[in-house]
C-alpha cells in the first residue's frame, strides 16, 4: 500500500470539470429505472417518489448538515482523545475507568439474559479474530481476504483432536494453535512474494480451498454435514459450559489477546511492521528485514484466528463448512475497517458493533446485508479511516 | 542416442495420443471451450478495468449475474405479452439487447456512485467498496427476485449435433460463436476507433492522456459500459446453457473470471481471452480425469501457481515498483 500512496500522490488527476450536479429528478428516475425490471412498475414507481423526496429532503438541508457532521465530528475527536488518554493510562482517572469497566464487564451475566450474553461470547470471539487480522492489515499493511482459513483451520482441528482422538481442550489448544501458526507460515512464504491486489486474491483463494477441501473430505470432516460432539473446556475438573461460565472463559482470552496484542504493536516487531506499512522501500532502506516480518504478522495474525477457532468449536460443540466462507473473512475485514486500521480499541469497537447490530436488526433482518453493502460503500466515500482512524494511515490508536 | 529420445518421446505421448482419439477428451474440450469462451467474456470486463483504474472491480461479477436475471425476466414478460409464441428469434434477440443495455447502465451508476468518489483514495479504499457493492447487488437481487432458484423458460430447443460419439448442443456452438465475435469486436474496437486509442491512452498513463486532451471519466465510464455489456451477454448464455439461475453465481464466477484475467496477465486484453479458454478447459478436463467434487478449488490453484510462478502472467509485463 506504501508505493500507492505515493502514485496516488504523483498521479493526482483533476477532474476535467467541476462534478456536474444533477437534478434530483433525474437521478430518482434513473434508479428507478434499474429497479423497474426485477420488481415490476408499481415498486419502481414507489421507489421514485420517495428516493425523490429523500433528494430534495437532502438538498434543502444539506446546509445543516454540514454543520451537524462537523459538530458531530467534533465531538466525536473530543471523546476519542479523551479515551485515548484514559486508554493509554496517562490519565490518573485511568485505572479508575478500567477497573469501572472491568466490574461492568464482570457483572454482565448477573443482570442480563442468556441471550444477551451469547451474543456477548460471539462478540468476544469477533474481537480475537479482528485483532489477528488487524495485524496482518492494520499493522504490517498486507491485505488477506481469506483470514477466515486460519478460523476454520482452528475450529477443525480442535473438532478433530478432540473427536477422533480424544484429546482435552487445554491439551488441544496448543497443538491446534501450533498447527494454525504452520498454516500461517506455509500461506505467507509463497503468498508474501506478491503484492497488494495479487496478494489479497492469493489469499482469497487459499481460504476457498481451504472451506472446499472441508467440504469435500467426507471421510475426515464429514463434509457439509459438519463436526458434532464436541466436548466443552474443561476448568478445574469442571465443564465449562453454562454460559455464564463460558462468558467469563472468552473475557479472560479477550483480554489476554488485547494485552498481548498492545505489548507488540508497542515492541520493536510492531514498529517494524509499521514501518513497511507506511513505506516497504524506506523500511528495507533502514535494515528492516521486509519478508521475515511479513512473515510474522501473517503467522501471529494467524495465531489468534485459531485461538477465535478453538473457542469458537468449544463454544458451539460443532463446525461446518458453512461457518467459514468468504463472507465470514469480509465481514472481519469490515470489523477492523470501521473500528479504524491498526487501532485496537476501534477494532473492539467494530466487532461488537458488528456483531450486536444485526441481532437487534432481527425485524429487519432480510435488510441487513443490503445495508452492510451500502454502509461499507457509504463509509468508504464519507470516513474511510473508519472510528477511530486518524486524519493520516500513520495515527491509527 | 536417438532411438532412447525417440522410445520415451513415444512412451509419453502414445497415452496422450490414445486421449485425443477418445470421445470423452474431445466432448470435453467441447464443454471447456463453451464455460471458458464465457469467463473469458467477464474475465475482458475485469482486465479493462484494472488495466484502466488498477481497481478489481470485485462487483463485476453480480453484474454477470444480473445479466442472467434479466434475460429471464424479459423473456418471462415476452411470453407473457405472446412475443415468443410470434417470433423466438426476436424475442431472443431483444432479450440481449436489453439486458446489454441494463447491465451496461448498472455499470455506468455503480462507477459513478461507488468508485468515481474515490478514485484518489488509497488502494485499499475502491476494493472495499467494490465489495459493498457486490454484497448489495446480490442481496438486491435476492429480495426482489428471492432466494430460490430460477428456471431459464425453455424455449430453445436442447437439441445437438452428434458426431462420432461427440454431442454438441446448438446452445454450446451459439455460446462459442457468440463469445469469439464478441471478443473480436472488442479487438478491433480497442485497436482501431478513437474512443479505443483513448483507452489504451489512459491505461498507459493517465496524467498525459488528461494533459493532451482525453476526457478521463469518459473513457472510465466506457470502460465500465462495455465491461458490463459483456458480463451481460455471459450471464445470458450460461443461464441458457444451465437453465438455473441463482443470486450467488456472481461471485463464484467473478473470481473464476478474475483468475482468468489474471492467468493472461491482467490489464492485457488478449491474454483475459486466452486465460478465459484456458481456464475453461482445465477446468472440464480436471473434473473429469481427476475429481469434479474439486472443480472449484482448480481454478484457485492455477491462479496460485501461476502467479507464484509468473506473477506478471502469460501475457502481462512485469511493472518496476516506483520510489
């Protein structure tokens, strides 16, 4: 991404006119005529009047808009410097905010319903799986589009340790981890020789082939009929089952995961990794070694996708191919890119805000997709830096 | 020396040779040459575009699979008003044209709304959008049209020439001939008109062209019609050839078409046709010698192995990376 940036600043093409400005009219009646075909003249013709409303509503006000996105905007900044500083404990009011959150985050199970607190869980294990892929794209720059592949590696080899040979979840967890770290390895030697679009649709393919050969290999994985029976953590000679036990299972690993992540990204392999970020050329020209750091954001971005894997298959007690398409990778992908690239607590942000939308959406849920297409759209016209992101790629939290 | 040369050049060829008499070898390429002239046809729209914006339009194909959809609808409503019963042919034909010239304006909007904006932002920035646009299309689709599949009106005939054990229908020699005119068409469009000379202009560079005179969103719009008109007349033949239609053969086919684009070398006209062909033919001869549960997964491979191999592609030329 480095060496775009620097095309697009040499290439800055002017348009040859200024935007030509359309009548409302005009562009009602041309969606609308897209639309006529697939649902006939009656929707097409509802779909003019009000998409020519919306325009007009939007032209005669976009004057205030203006000054409500500015206003809002400027809020926004206020509480993101002032979350900031309480999360970078610069602030003596800092310890006094986490540990506020802590008890908030620890006293969830007991007020709220065992629905609430799935979700929660499906949130947590989104967050582990968004800060791997932060990683690999926030942080070192290189986008995967098949993250999902590590996912899924993780769920089935926890499903398979566990089922065909009996082995426990605590002596599972490092084997799977081990495997999906190898995984990450064998994607990046060949994948890191590529760049940009060709590395995104390398990896792109790799997690196809690694859902088809799921899919496919009946006699191992039982093909689209998926894993079933397998066993829960174990804790202390106890079943980590009961959701609320389970709950606080995830929050230790979120945690574990965003501390762990933070003191990297801190460290001389995270600075090293935003450096290529930045500039792959000017970080080679300073004896930064570009390929074997690539190689270990892919591999450590992996790691914690099979760790979200192995929760995830402990959590369900069952996988399936369905669970792990290409989907699942965009929809990591849009986790991270709305938190902010390369910002951790925008990426928490993100998931939860991903994962929590569509369960309260749930009357409108058939409207859901059509509204993540345009609100992707629509977030990289209006903020492509996402929550968090900073003015520039560079001051990302 | 030479009778050893002679022995084990005719050791590996005479299997090989035993495969090119067998009917089933031929019948296959029959089948790979009809799916590959069609992913050439979408690979053409993804090779232009990138050769142009350095973009990969990730929505283009949806755009295949709205041409699909709308041959049916249209066909649908020709039957319905009694156009087909009065002339096929012409029903037929007005079914093209018109999905051609919706999918080209869906085309032309979808550039205007979703990339034009961005067209200086960083690279990151128009793939992601192209994949809000693709999960938008095909959840427009799947809301207006619903979630099952569609049946193609049978109203061509699935009849065939059968030679020598060979069976090639009259749908697969129209996918043939139809793909190969369109892609000399687009040659000889791109080679020889003005507009055509503008767009090589601008793939090459975009600043000179806009400095002596081209009008970039022009040509950029263009691009983005004919792309799309192409991709339309692909979904309509492959949705005649399957007779099923579903609102996720987009995305499957996009990357197959993607794969191909890239296979020639991307942003190289040619070589999107090649790779197209190319690809179709691995593809039905995979399935059939070696395993078709894995006949998606082919195709990912190749791309892999190519581009770790030649990551420029057959056709493409390497690019020196700028400081």
């Amino acid at each position: 991404m480095a060496e775009s940036g620097i095309q697009n600043s040499k290439f800055k093409i002017q348009d040859s006119k200024p935007g030509k400005i359309h009548s409302p009219f005009f562009i009602a009646l041309w969606l609308s005529l897209l639309f006529l075909p697939f649902k006939g003249i009656k929707a097409a013709s509802i779909l003019f009047v009000s998409l020519l409303l919306l325009l007009f509503i939007f032209r005669a006000f976009s004057g205030y808009a203006k000054i409500l996105m500015d206003k809002l905007n400027a809020m926004r900044e206020s509480i993101i410097e002032r979350f900031k500083a309480v999360y970078a404990g610069s602030e003596a009011s800092g310890m006094i905010a986490y540990s506020l959150l802590f008890v908030f985050l620890f006293a969830i199970p007991f007020f709220a319903k065992d629905y609430f607190i799935d979700v929660l869980i499906l949130a947590g294990i989104y967050i582990i799986l968004a800060q791997g892929l932060n990683i690999v794209v926030g942080f070192a720059g290189l986008l995967n589009l098949g993250f999902v592949a590590f996912y899924a590696i993780g769920a089935y080899s926890y499903a398979l340790l566990n089922t065909k040979l009996g082995i426990g979840f605590w002596p599972a967890l490092p084997l799977s981890l081990a495997l999906v770290t190898l995984s990450g390895f064998v994607l990046a030697v060949p994948a890191l020789r590529l760049k940009g679009d060709y590395l995104a649709i390398v990896t792109l393919g790799f997690g196809e082939i690694v859902r088809l050969v799921f899919n496919n290999w009946d006699s191992l994985t039982k093909g689209p009929n998926g894993i079933g029976g397998i066993e829960p953590p174990h804790l202390f000679e106890m079943h980590v089952s009961r959701l609320s036990h389970y709950y606080y299972f995830i929050l230790f690993f979120v945690v574990l995961t965003v501390f762990i992540i933070r003191r990297v990204k801190a460290s001389r392999i995270g600075r090293a990794w935003l450096a290529i970020r930045e500039d792959e050329i000017a970080a080679a020209s300073i004896g930064i070694n570009t390929i074997s750091y690539k190689l270990y954001a892919f591999a450590f971005g992996a790691f914690w996708a099979g760790l979200a894997g192995v929760l995830f298959a402990a959590k369900m007690q069952f996988v399936s191919p369905e669970s792990f398409t290409f989907m699942e990778s965009v929809l990591i992908l849009c986790m991270v890119i709305l938190g902010g690239l390369g910002s951790i607590p925008g990426i928490i942000l993100g998931s939860v805000i991903l994962v929590m939308l569509p369960e309260m959406l749930r009357e409108v849920q058939l409207y859901r997709m059509i509204a993540l297409g345009s609100g992707l759209v629509l977030l990289m016209i209006f903020r492509p830096q996402g929550i968090f992101g900073g003015k520039s790629v560079s001051s990302g939290g | 020396m030479l009778p050893i040369y002679t022995y084990l050049i005719f050791s590996v060829l005479k299997p090989l040779l035993f495969l090119l008499k067998s009917s089933v070898f031929v019948q296959q390429v029959i089948n790979g040459l009809t799916v590959g002239g069609v992913y050439a046809l979408i690979a053409l729209g993804y090779t232009m575009v990138y050769g142009i914006l350095e973009l990969i339009n990730f929505a283009h194909g949806e755009i295949y699979m709205l041409g699909a959809y709308l041959g049916i609808i249209f066909l649908g409503f020709f039957t319905a008003i009694g156009l087909t019963s009065f002339s096929l042919p012409l029903s037929l034909f007005l079914a093209f044209i018109l999905s051609i010239i919706f999918c080209s304006s869906y085309g032309y909007t979808m550039e205007k709304i979703a990339y034009k904006p961005l067209r200086n932002a960083p690279r990151l920035s128009p793939l992601i959008s192209a994949i809000g646009v693709s999960i938008f299309l095909q959840n427009y689709v799947m809301l207006t049209q619903g979630a099952t599949d569609k049946v193609f009106p049978h109203i061509v005939e699935n009849a065939g020439l059968e030679i020598g054990g060979v069976s090639v229908t009259y749908i697969q020699l129209f996918i043939i001939t139809v793909s190969v005119l369109m892609m000399l068409s687009l040659h000889i469009f791109i080679t020889r008109t003005r507009m055509g000379k503008a767009m090589r202009a601008v793939a090459q560079d975009k600043t000179m062209a806009s400095l002596v005179g081209i009008n970039i969103d022009t040509v950029i719009s263009v691009t983005f019609v004919i792309g799309s008109g192409l991709a339309a007349v692909a979904g309509l033949m492959v949705a005649s050839y399957y007779g099923l239609v579903n609102y996720s053969i987009g995305y499957i086919a996009g990357i197959k078409a993607f794969t191909a684009a890239v296979l020639g070398g991307i942003g190289s006209i040619p070589g999107a046709m090649f790779g197209g062909i190319f690809l179709g033919l691995i593809e039905s001869l995979s399935a059939a010698y070696i395993s078709p549960e894995y006949k998606d997964a082919y195709a990912f491979i190749i791309l892999i192995i190519i581009l770790l191999i030649k990551p420029s592609g057959l056709f493409g030329k390497s690019q020196e990376e700028k400081v």
